[in-house]
C-alpha cells in the first residue's frame, strides 16, 4: 500500500525485519567518484546504482563569478539534507496514516568561504534552516510533530547537529 508515494508495507516489513534482528539496521552508504580534467567540463562524476540503471552525477567546484556547468558540492550537500529531512517527515506521516496533497522543502545554509582562502577563521558554515511548506488533511499540531520527528530522526539532519567520526586517507598511488 501507498500513501504520500511512500510503500507503507514495505516500511512495515523492514520494520519487523528489525525488530527480529537489530542487525538488519545496520550498513555503510558508499560513494566513489572521480575527478574530471577536461578543462570547462564538470570536475567530479560519481555513478550510483538505482533499481534500473546507474544514475550519473557530476558536479562542479563553485565558481566565484557564477554558477559552474554542474551543480556545486553545496548544492548536492543541501539536496542530501532536504531529501533526507522531506523523506523521514513524510515516511513518519505515512506511517501515522496522514494524507498530503503537497510538500515543499527548503534548505538553506549560510556559508563563509573566508577561512578556505587563508584569510580569517570564520566558521565555513555558521547557520543551516530547514523550512517545510506542506498541505493535507491534517492538523498544525501534526505538522510541527512531524517537523520535531523529521529533525530528531533524519540521518541528513543528524550529521548537522552532532559530530561525527571522521577517518580520512591519503594516499599517493604509484
């Protein structure tokens, strides 16, 4: 069953897969890509296997001057937040058996790039906001539950609020 394009019975299945085996929450997301040399092209490219065929993506460094021939890494970063966020609000909402007709996500970040140019310490990001515009058979009350839930519990959003582990390699192939 479907609600919001959300397949309920599958989250229910996955749900008790869960239940039985703590286990089965648990992987590692991965992504691989290349940097691109041609000058005036995209400078990074990435494939990513989907249920049909591998999806291609590319993305440029910012262009100071304007937008780049492909998205920035900002621009992808922002996608995976509100991606992330919009899906856990209207997974959670599905799962309560509440019905949108609409949703909007908008995220935005403040971003200083004053300390990657060496001249000042300015934090690179000092604010992120999430805004949700969404329409339904529901309550405000519902609404800002589901915005608390989507918050607490989107993976996106956890990697903003808390610090995470980092392990970083360098390696010189020869």
């Amino acid at each position: 069953m479907y609600l919001n394009n959300i397949d309920t019975a599958q989250c229910i299945s996955y749900k008790k897969e869960i239940e039985a085996d703590p286990n089965e929450a648990k992987f590692t997301a991965k992504i691989e890509g290349d940097w691109l040399f041609d000058e005036g092209g995209p400078q990074f490219r990435s494939s990513v296997k989907t249920r049909d065929s591998p999806y291609i993506m590319e993305a440029s460094h910012p262009n100071f001057a304007g937008p780049g021939c492909r998205p920035g890494p900002m621009a992808f970063g922002l996608f995976w937040f509100a991606a992330c966020v919009s899906s856990t609000f209207m997974t959670e909402a599905s799962m309560r058996n509440l019905q949108f007709t609409s949703m909007k996500t908008r995220v935005e970040a403040d971003l200083d790039y004053t300390a990657q140019f060496d001249l000042g310490q300015n934090p690179l990001i000092s604010e992120y906001r999430v805004y949700f515009d969404v329409t339904g058979e529901v309550t405000d009350e519902q609404v800002q539950d589901l915005k608390e839930y989507a918050l607490a519990k989107c993976m996106g959003m956890f990697t903003i609020k808390n610090a995470i582990s980092l392990r970083a390699e360098a390696r010189l192939l020869k």
